[in-house]
C-alpha cells in the first residue's frame, strides 16, 4: 500500500475505534439516543435549554447572551452564563435537520468524545511514536472520571476535544512558525 493509503487507514481505524469506546463508554445512550438524554436534574435541563436557545437565537439572528425568558420582563445577560455555544452551534443543523433537541445532544456527545479521545491520541503519537502508548493517552484523556462524571449534565466542563489539537496547533507552530498554526491555535483557544 502506498504511505497516503496507509496513513488513512491508521487514522481510520483510530477513529473507529474511538467512535466504538464512546458507544461503550456512554452506554445505554446509543440505544436511546433520540428519547433520553444524559442528564442529571437541575443543570442537565439548563444545558438542553442552553442548546436549544442558542439554536433559537442564532436563527433568529439575535444575540444569543440575551433573554427576556428569564427574569420576565427586564430579561437578563447570559454572558456569565455556562451557555456553551459551541456545543449549540455543533447541534444546531441537527436540530434542524431531525427536529430533536435529545438525539442533537446525544449525537455530538458521541462526536465529542471521539474527537477529544482522537486528538488526544494525535498529541500523544507525535510525541512518541507510539500507536499503542498513544491509544492509551487517548482513552485516559477522554473518558476520564473527571469528564465521565460532568457528562451528565455539565457539558461546559466535559467538552474537552479543543484541548489536544490546541496543543497540537502549538507545537505546529512553534516548529514551522507558520502564522496558519497561529491562527488555529487561537481559535482553539477561544473555543
């Protein structure tokens, strides 16, 4: 096989298998992915609003830190808020498309995990070399207690795929200083 086949099969697999450990990880979810989400009662059903208000006011062309829905009638600010937007940007055209907040939400869950999961395997793998030392890094970095335990209901705090390819866009440009890794980086922080 050629080096590009070969890449993208290891990479492939990588995912697959990151994919099949978030279905295992979070199970039964995948089983009720469109009926029940992963929640824990008061602040599980804050961030389903969360998601769906940000849906609602993007759409909208609104600002999404502002709601005259709390406080009736003054409103309030949501910009100290844990209103995760980049979580309810990712389920926005979910949203749309199926119509169903949960299965938006337990969808990226999934998509989550395996993004965190395979760029934790991706720092790993540039650092050492190892595939299997590097699968290791991905499964402890993902699926920590940490992370597992705020899933439930904390999405602000159990959304971590940013971190690792942050990571990874520094130490891309600190060895290229191309100002694209820079640009990246900054992304991913503000992410």
């Amino acid at each position: 096989t050629t080096p590009v086949r070969r890449k993208l099969l290891h990479w492939s697999f990588v995912a697959g298998f990151f994919f099949v450990l978030s279905i295992v990880q979070t199970w039964p979810l995948v089983l009720h992915l469109s009926d029940q989400a992963m929640l824990w009662a008061p602040d599980g059903y804050q961030h389903m609003w969360n998601l769906w208000w940000f849906k609602h006011r993007v759409l909208s062309l609104e600002n999404p830190f502002r709601t005259d829905m709390l406080f009736y009638p003054q409103g309030s600010d949501l910009y100290m808020h844990t209103l995760t937007p980049v979580n309810g940007l990712f389920t926005t055209p979910l949203q749309l498309v199926t119509g169903n907040l949960v299965l938006a939400s337990g969808v990226t869950s999934l998509a989550f995990f395996t993004a965190s999961a395979v760029g934790a395997y991706a720092l790993a793998y540039r650092i050492s070399r190892d595939a299997w030392a590097s699968l290791i890094g991905g499964l402890i970095f993902a699926f920590s207690p940490f992370v597992m335990t705020h899933i439930n209901g904390h999405l602000n705090i159990s959304t971590t795929w940013p971190i690792p390819f942050f990571a990874l866009s520094v130490i891309a440009f600190h060895e290229s200083r191309r100002l694209r890794h820079a640009a990246i980086a900054g992304v991913l922080l503000s992410v």
